[in-house]
C-alpha cells in the first residue's frame, strides 16, 4: 500500500513538473512565433512601402514636364531611393533627384543617372553604340564566370550601363573589367546589383 502511494505520488510530481514544462516551453514558442510575425511585417510593410515610393516617385518625374522619365528607372529599399539610365542633361539629371528627394518617405536618393549628349546622336554614333553593346553582350555570353543572360548592356556615346544582377562581387567586377576591354568603350558605369 505504502508503495502505491509512494508510486502516485511520484507519478504526480513527473505529471506537474511536465506540465509546468509544457507551459513554460509554449510560452517561450509563442512569444518567439509573435516575434517572427513581428519581424515578417515589418518586411511586408517595408516592401509595401518601398513599392508605394517607387511609385510615387515615378508619378513625380512623369508629371514635370522637363524631364524625359523614359529612360529613368526606380528602385527604392528601405526608403532609398535609386535612380538609374540616362537623361539629356545634368539639370535634368538634378532636377530628377531634387523631385525624387521630396517625395514622402524618401530617405534618401541614391544617383546612377548618365547624361546623354543633348544634341541628337548622329546614325554615326548610333551605330558605333550598337556595334559596342553587341561586342560587349559578345563577351560577356564568352565569359564563364558572369551569368550574361542576368546582365543588361546599353551603350550611349560610348559610355557602357551594366544594370541587372549577379550573385557576387567577383561576376560584377569581372563584368565590368570585360565591358573595358571592348573597342570602343570610354567608360562603364556598374550598376549590378548583388542578388542574394
């Protein structure tokens, strides 16, 4: 007799100290499980956001009238806007950052514009581009360490905009030092960005 209670008694002192185990553990789950959800909010929220100023931003240089938005592209993250591709001016080019810059929500803006000649391109020079994007695509497609179909290739006056992604450093550096090697190419400006 003396050892069944003996036995329940212990049985009831495993049961309780499981259970207590049990709440302690659940509780320690949901506040890590509400800390996740916190924390993947907070990244939709940004996204969210970042896609709302994108927008913005957009709308801004479509409505100013001085500026040709067409070849002007907008990325935000994190509330850092950037903005990339070619303009006719460096007024223009400034003017597209300063309304950029005032549009809620911006932090800050990040300037990869290029300046086009403002005169129109002769078919001369037009063609010199096309000839120097093909060799560049060329030999970036040769190339086995960059991911050429990740990589976009436009040439205006002879200045190279790689724009796109790769998966590290070393793909953006050696895409950049293979553009430099093409005749006719002054400059290239990098504008790959690293993909996780």
């Amino acid at each position: 007799m003396k050892n069944s209670k003996f036995a329940y008694s212990m049985m009831a002192v495993v049961l309780g100290t499981a259970l207590m185990s049990g709440s302690a553990f659940a509780a320690t789950t949901t506040d890590s499980a509400g800390a996740k959800i916190d924390s993947s909010m907070k990244k939709v929220d940004n996204y969210m956001g970042d896609s709302a100023i994108t927008a913005k931003v957009k709308s801004a240089l479509v409505d100013d009238k001085a500026i040709k938005s067409n070849d002007i592209s907008v990325k935000t993250d994190n509330g850092v806007v950037t903005l990339s591709g070619f303009v006719g001016s460096q007024s223009e080019a400034e003017q597209a950052v300063a309304l950029a810059t005032k549009v809620e929500g911006v932090k800050s803006v990040s300037d990869k514009l290029h300046t086009k000649d403002s005169k129109d391109q002769s078919v001369k020079g037009y063609a010199g581009d096309t000839a120097t994007t093909t060799s560049v695509k060329a030999k970036l497609l040769a190339d086995d360490i960059v991911p050429s179909r990740m990589v976009k290739v436009e040439t205006t006056d002879g200045v190279v905009q790689l724009s796109g992604s790769v998966k590290d450093q070393a793909q953006s550096d050696r895409a950049e030092s293979v553009a430099k090697t093409v005749d006719g190419v002054k400059s290239v400006k990098n504008d790959l960005k690293i993909a996780p």
